[in-house]
C-alpha cells in the first residue's frame, strides 16, 4: 500500500500552496497528480 508522508501531506495542506490548490479545485483543464514525493500539475 503506498502512502504520502506526513511532513508531504503537512506541505500540501500548508498556506504556502493554498491558492493553488484552491485554482486546481475550481479549475477542470488542471490535473494534479502525486508521484512519490512530488507533485505534478
């Protein structure tokens, strides 16, 4: 089973990437995808 790891999953959900996250949510042309510890969007 994989899993993200905490201090990841802490940097995805900090204020530092909040606006885009927020983008991709509202966004349908974005995609965003993990790759073991990194982000692809």
């Amino acid at each position: 089973m994989r899993a993200i790891s905490e201090n990841f999953e802490k940097f995805l959900q900090s204020d530092e990437l909040k606006p885009l996250m927020n983008k991709i949510k509202v966004d349908s042309t974005l995609d965003f995808e993990i790759r073991e510890d990194k982000y692809e969007i």
